[in-house]
C-alpha cells in the first residue's frame, strides 16, 4: 500500500511539472521573440522593472524562466545589474498568480479545458495552438492535482507519516529546510507550494507549518538563478546572488511571525487552501515592495559584496 501511494505521489508530482511546463511552452511560444525585448524596454527604472517582472511571470507561469532570461540579458551586457533587480522583485510576486488561481476549486474546468487544449493544439497553429497548450497545460495541472490529493489519503492514516509532519510543523526552522530542498530537488516553488496546500487541506500540517514551508520554497526556488549564472560574467553572477540574498532575509524576517501571518490569513477565508496561498501572496508581495524604494542602495551592496577583482 505505501508503494503504491509514494508511486502515485510521484506519478502526480511528474503530472503537474508536466502540466506547468506545457503551460508556460504555450505561453511563451505566443511571445517567444519579444520577451527579451519587452523586458530590455520595460527595465529603466526600478518601479517599471517591478511591473514587467510581476506580469511577464505571471503570464508565463515561471519566476525562473524571466530570471534566466534577466541574467542572460546582464550576461550579454544588454541590461545592466541594477536594472535586473527590480525584473527580479518582480518575479518574487508574479510567480504567486498562478497560486492563487490554483487554491480555488477548479476542477469542473478540467473536461473543458482537455477538450478546448486538444482541439486547438492539434488541429490549429501559429497562436492558436499554443492558446490551446496553455489551457491543456492548465488541465493536466488539475488533474495532477487529484492524483496527489489520492496519493496522500491513504498516507494521512498512517501514524510515522502523521507524526513526522506534526514533528515538522512544530518546528519551523524544519519546514523552512523541507520547503527550500524539496524546491530545490523539483525546480519549483508552485508545485512544492500546491503539495503543501494539499497537504493542509487534508489536516497533514497546520497553517504555521505550511507557511514555513511555503517560506522555505523561497529559498530554494533560487537554484535556479544559481545554476544559470555559473560560467557567466561578474553582474549576471551578481544577480543571481541578489537573488538569494533578497529571498535569504525576507524568510528571516518573516520566520519569527509566522504566527501572526497565520492568523492573519485566516480572517482573508476560512478554507484553508486560500489561507497558505494568502500567505505565499502577501510573503512575496511585502518581501519585495519592503526592497523595491532601496533597489539603487542594495545594488550596491552586492557590488560590495561581490567586487570586481581586477578593481580590487
């Protein structure tokens, strides 16, 4: 039986990567060669660069695909460090969207959206095809979804698996290390995020112990710009660890009042879904707009932090 139910686990983790890859494929193919200019144009000034970053990652379903895309622009001297650091503010609330529309009980979309995606991707092209496997991508999410929520049902019974997440949900330094590795490991917050919310909604983990989880995704979500960073130029390496170094402080800030933002959660909805994703939205949104009026003095806290060695 616990085969089976970890089998099905990762068979509905691998569905609903899948799903947000297809998703994000169709979203970006509908703007695949405006994307580095869009963000080129839109960067100037620290508030402009917090607005494309929110709705670039927003639209595409993906913090680290518009971060990549920011190092690679800094890496290719296309856009300079300081301009990158409001893209990557933005990132930080973008990327709570889909989140957000996810924790609300969608699932009589799921038929319709199976059929309008496969119409559309495979007897159309050029826009409406990928129209078509953005919304087949957002199907197979929810069903993904389903497969996780029968997966952990029968791992809810068993007492090592309740006492273990219990252990965890005490202690919050814990579920901020299984939030960032898990991350980590899968190379996204959303799915780690929605796994999480599964896991609450089913009574697994209480409120606090799903916002430090939640917290812990921030950090790991920043593999990422660490990866696409290696063997690039000192400000794209720069930004990937203002990156890190945003996402680090912002959970230290937050992880002594994970209480109160439980509390505070609970007066947005009584479901339990929409309070972990309250609590992902209003992290990311304070976290970044607290930096946001400080971008030009923390740019160069990084430039301090990581000198030019032959300046040195």
């Amino acid at each position: 039986m616990l085969w089976k139910s970890l089998l099905l686990l990762c068979l509905g983790l691998g569905g609903f990567l899948a799903g947000m890859w297809i998703m994000r494929t169709g979203m970006e193919r509908m703007a695949v060669d405006r994307l580095p200019d869009i963000i080129k144009r839109f960067v100037k000034t620290s508030t402009r660069g917090l607005l494309t970053g929110t709705v670039l990652t927003a639209l595409i379903h993906s913090s680290a695909g518009v971060s990549i895309i920011a190092i690679g622009l800094v890496s290719a001297g296309a856009m300079t460090f300081a301009d990158s650091l409001g893209v990557i503010l933005g990132t930080n609330i973008g990327t709570t969207v889909t989140t957000q529309v996810l924790s609300f009980g969608l699932e009589s979309l799921i038929i319709p959206c199976l059929v309008v995606g496969v119409l559309l991707s495979v007897f159309l092209r050029g826009t409406y095809k990928y129209i078509g496997l953005a919304v087949l991508g957002f199907a197979a999410i929810f069903l993904a979804l389903e497969l996780i929520e029968r997966a952990l049902t029968p791992l809810s019974t068993m007492p090592w698996f309740r006492d273990v997440l219990a252990f965890s949900s005490q202690n919050p330094l814990l579920g901020v290390l299984a939030g960032a590795v898990l991350t980590a490991l899968i190379t996204s917050s959303t799915a780690t995020t929605m796994l999480t919310i599964v896991l609450a909604s089913q009574g697994l983990v209480d409120l606090p112990g799903a916002i430090a989880i939640i917290l812990g995704n921030n950090i790991g979500t920043c593999i990422t710009s660490i990866i696409a960073a290696v063997g690039t130029p000192l400000n794209a390496k720069r930004v990937a660890l203002a990156h890190v170094i945003l996402n680090v402080l912002g959970v230290a800030a937050f992880l002594p009042f994970v209480h109160g933002l439980a509390a505070m959660c609970t007066w947005v909805s009584q479901d339990i879904a929409v309070q972990v994703a309250t609590s992902h939205l209003l992290f990311n949104v304070i976290s970044s707009l607290a930096v946001w009026p400080f971008t030009k003095w923390f740019a160069q806290l990084v430039c301090w932090l990581m000198p030019d060695k032959k300046a040195a």
